[in-house]
C-alpha cells in the first residue's frame, strides 16, 4: 500500500473530480461507474473519434 503522500490523484476524464489512482479504485480512471458508462455512450454514439482515413473494407457495411 502506498504512503498518502504517494498517492497520485487524476482528474475522472468525464466530470473532472479527483480520483486516486490505485488498485482499490474500481472505476479508475473514472469516479464512478456513471462517469465510465458516459463516457462509453460517447465513444458508442462516435462523439468521441479517433481521426483517421476510413480503410476501404472497414465500414459498417459488413455483412455478417
């Protein structure tokens, strides 16, 4: 266990509070499980991208 002065704090990318960063904290890096499922809706709904050139065969025209 890590000394309160090692302690390392981030900010839940989602709302912004504190969160310590340890293996106790089940929603790390997010508060809470709220913050993370929000942030998956994002990610799900592409609010949230990672830019690039689509790849011809990629698209979500697949045929399954």
């Amino acid at each position: 266990m890590t000394a309160p002065s090692e302690q390392k704090l981030v900010q839940c990318p989602t709302c912004g509070k504190p969160v310590e960063w340890s293996e106790q904290q089940r929603w790390r890096p997010f508060c809470s499980e709220r913050c993370k499922l929000i942030d998956l809706g994002e990610w799900l709904d592409e609010s949230n991208r990672i830019p690039g050139e689509v790849t011809p065969g990629t698209g979500q025209d697949v045929d399954v």
